[in-house]
C-alpha cells in the first residue's frame, strides 16, 4: 500500500485518473488498492464479458496470502472462505508415495476469484468496462495513470517496446491446463512413461469436486506424441484440443479411475 500512496503522491487524491488494461486478478486488485489509497477515478477495461474465463483454479502460498490480507482485509476475508488449503504435496513415481509436508498453499476458482474481486471493486466505485478491447493508447481517455495489465502477450506493451524495452523469456515445455472432477486431496506430482517418452502433471484441488490436471513434457516428446499436428488449428478461446485431451487422458488413466 505505502508503495502506491507512492504513485499517487505527486497527484491530487481527489483528481487522480487511472486507466487499467486487463480485468484480471492483477488488474482488479490494482483498481481497488489504488482506489483505497485516494484514487478519484479507476476505470479498467476489460475484452472479455463478466463471466468468460479461461482455466480453472489457482493457487495462492501463504506468503502471498499474508500480503493480500494486509493490502485489503475485506477482499481477503470473503476470498478465504472459497479456499482449499493443504499443507503437504505428493509424489507418485512408479507406485510409490512420496509425501512432503510443511508446505503452505491455497486454491479457489479462476472464475470465483475474478467474481470476488470484481464485486468489491465495483462496490468501491471502481468502473469495469466489460468487452471493450484496447488496441492502442489512444483509445484511452486522458488519465493521470496508465496501467498495461492484459497479459503475457500484451498487444500495448509490444507496441511500446522501444519504451519499456522488455526483457522476455520464451520457454520451451509444452503444457495444456485441464480440469477433472476425480479428487485429489494435495498437491500432485504425476508421471507417465509412454514410448514417445517421459509426461508429468501436477495437480492440485480448488474446491470440494474439482481439481486443476496440467500436463507437461519436452517439445521433442510431444513432437514424437504426434501431438504438433494438432497445434496448427485455429481454435477459439477457451476451445478445447479434443486429441490432446483424449491422450491426456488414456496416459493417466491410472491416476484418474474412470474420471475425465
């Protein structure tokens, strides 16, 4: 908070315009901090319709959740109740158990989270212009500040990167986010040995009948998947990779006992 009293500081309370990009996590909690410490003005826009929403839950470690608690008690307190905790993580290699305690993590729904985070914002007076694409500065109102939060492949911060000159790492791991209604209990490490090669999944519980499934391996074992082929197609958002998810599925049926 003391760092965006900052921001505001060389600024007027009661005059400060902000402009934010991207109606995410990161960007609805920057609108209602900022309107927290005096901002006149929030308004963030956002491309998607209130509730459109890509993936499933989310994880938050302690650490994270302390901070959250003393930026915004009031979004804390209603996001805690929606949590899955669990303080210890599995591996399971080969038959065998491996369990690790002493871990602090929480999860809740992508979309619960957005939901949460979007009613306080709206309720502190911050305004959320949903559908509304930015594909450039100038279709921004004049604004005191101006955020650029609409993701990793941000169209605005390409068009400023002579500005920003940023510093990005592209990697190399394939993966595909899935969600399953088989419940898992912690944190899950899997493994599946197949003749293309070596896949693994971590999973992890974001409510009471559902759990994020992401798969990962190497490009070289997902080429030799016959995995590549597939990802040419032009999909939709949210649009799901139908062969990709069949395989996931037959690769890890063991851990999933009949559950999609």
């Amino acid at each position: 908070m003391d760092s965006l009293r900052e921001v505001a500081s060389p600024y007027k309370s009661s005059s400060l315009s902000v402009s934010i990009v991207g109606g995410g996590p990161s960007g609805l909690l920057l609108g209602i901090l900022l309107h927290r410490v005096g901002a006149a003005q929030v308004t963030i826009y956002e491309r998607n319709a209130p509730n459109d929403t890509f993936g499933f839950g989310v994880v938050f470690s302690d650490e994270t959740l302390t901070n959250l608690r003393s930026a915004d008690p009031q979004v804390f307190e209603q996001i805690e109740k929606e949590f899955v905790h669990w303080p210890t993580m599995d591996v399971v290699h080969r038959g065998r158990l491996l369990r690790s305690g002493g871990h602090g993590f929480a999860a809740l729904s992508r979309k619960r989270l957005l939901n949460l985070l979007a009613a306080r914002a709206i309720e502190l007076g911050v305004k959320i212009n949903y559908q509304t694409e930015v594909t450039s500065i100038k279709d921004l109102p004049a604004s005191d500040l101006i955020v650029i939060g609409d993701g990793v492949n941000s169209s605005l911060r390409n068009q400023l990167a002579d500005k920003f000159v940023p510093s990005i790492r592209r990697g190399e791991a394939k993966y595909i986010w899935f969600g399953t209604a088989k419940r898992f209990d912690q944190f899950t490490f899997l493994f599946a040995e197949t003749q293309w090669g070596l896949f693994q999944a971590h999973v992890y519980p974001f409510s009471d009948t559902q759990a994020t499934f992401i798969v990962e391996t190497s490009p070289e074992v997902w080429r030799n998947a016959g995995l590549e082929k597939d990802a040419t197609k032009n999909m939709k958002p949210g649009e799901t990779d139908q062969n990709a998810l069949q395989f996931c599925q037959n690769i890890f049926s063991e851990s999933l006992t009949g559950n999609n």
